[in-house]
C-alpha cells in the first residue's frame, strides 16, 4: 500500500512531542510543550480530526512523553518538572487527574506500562529507574534502580514477561526483572559508541531494536544478548 497524508489538525500552544494511540479505540493522544494531554478523533462525514479533551493541570512543564495503559481507560505522562502524572476515566465522571507520582530529582524522560498494567516505569535525567506497583487507584514505588551512569532516555517493557529495559546516555542498554521484593538489573547491552535513544521489543519478544546517536540500529536477540544484526 502506498502512504499519503489523509488530514492534518493543528494543536495550540506550541511542538508536540508526543502520540499515541489508544489500544482500546480510534482515539489519539497528544502531548507537548503547552503541558497539555489533548484526545483526538474523527467526527463527521467528512472525517475531520477533532480534539474532544484537554487534560490540563497535572504538568508544570513540557510533556516529554505521554502513554496509554493497555485497558485504555488510563494516561501516564512523562514531564520536565520531574513528575509522572496519570489520568483516569470513569464512566459518568469522564478524565480526572487520578495520580501525580513525584521522587524523581530531574526531567521524567520516559514512562512504559506493564503489558498487565500491574506496573508502570519511568526514568529520568537523574540517572535513575523508577518501578511503580499498579493496585487499582494506588501508585506505590516498588524500586529505584541506579545502574545507569548518564540520562535515562527510554524504558520498554517486554510484551509477554515482566522485564523491563531501558537506555541511556551512557551508550549501554539494561534489562531488570523482579527478585523478591525488589528489582534487579540482570543484564547489560554493550555495544553503540553513542546515546541510546529509544528501544523497542517486537511482539513475541525475541528481539529488541536500538537506535543511537552513533547513526546505526541494533537488533538483539534474546539468546545471550547478543547484537542479532547491525544497520548503519
């Protein structure tokens, strides 16, 4: 099939930096620098892209990510003012700040939720991991994990596994799992010579990608972790 543009909507109050769509409906979510979570769709025969809903308040600063739980009835957002906020829906009430989850020292770069829900991962220029238990309404920090050397840009949960993986600044890649009552970093990804800016596992899980400010893409597979292919 050939790609080509069908509408265009114009946001208010300056860049995007955000989408994502929600798992459950044909709705967007957008979010940026005028610290606002906005919630998109189609209406009319023509199709036109309408934002139905402006979450405001639970930023103070530029929304670096925002994404949807897997039920599609929750938004977390990663911010510049350090704080992860999440937004609920509830039949009748609508969305309604639900959350804001605050400990981390520095920019939130990233958020990921859990493929359960059960837990919701953030990272931050403060070098660290943050693991947050899910229990209905309830946010609990399970662990603050510092094994990064650098800014944490991403955290990407594996689709069938509870493990987690994230990257840095500091060139490397970490996976974590549960050990007890706490989380570990059981593994180190080596291998890009610059910032590690984003990650992604494909759908079975078998492999993550990698992309780096050194211009080059990583597959790696999940036997020994080992770099399965290496695009320039």
């Amino acid at each position: 099939k050939q790609w080509y543009q069908r509408r265009v909507a114009i946001t208010a109050g300056g860049p995007v930096w955000s989408v994502d769509w929600s798992p459950v409906s044909k709705t967007l979510a957008t979010a940026g620098s005028d610290k606002i979570v906005r919630l998109w769709r189609k209406e009319g025969d023509c199709g036109k892209w309408v934002c139905f809903a402006n979450l405001d308040g639970g930023n103070a600063k530029t929304i670096r990510q925002v994404t949807w739980s897997p039920c599609g009835r929750k938004l977390a957002t990663a911010s510049f003012d350090s704080v992860c906020a999440v937004w609920e829906y509830s039949d009748g009430e609508g969305w309604e700040l639900g959350a804001t989850l605050e400990g981390h020292e520095n920019e939130v770069k990233s958020v990921a939720w859990s493929r359960d829900g059960d837990y919701l991962a953030s990272c931050s220029r403060d070098k660290t991991v943050w693991v947050w238990e899910v229990t209905g309404d309830d946010y609990e920090c399970a662990s603050v994990l510092q094994v990064h050397t650098q800014d944490v840009k991403r955290v990407a949960w594996h689709p069938n596994t509870p493990v987690l993986a994230s990257s840095s600044y500091d060139n490397s890649i970490k996976l974590y799992r549960e050990n007890g009552d706490d989380w570990e970093c059981y593994d180190t990804l080596s291998g890009h010579s610059s910032t590690v800016w984003a990650i992604c596992f494909n759908k079975n899980g078998d492999k993550l990608v990698s992309c780096s400010d050194d211009r080059t893409l990583r597959v790696w597979t999940s036997k020994d972790s080992k770099v399965l292919i290496k695009i320039c």
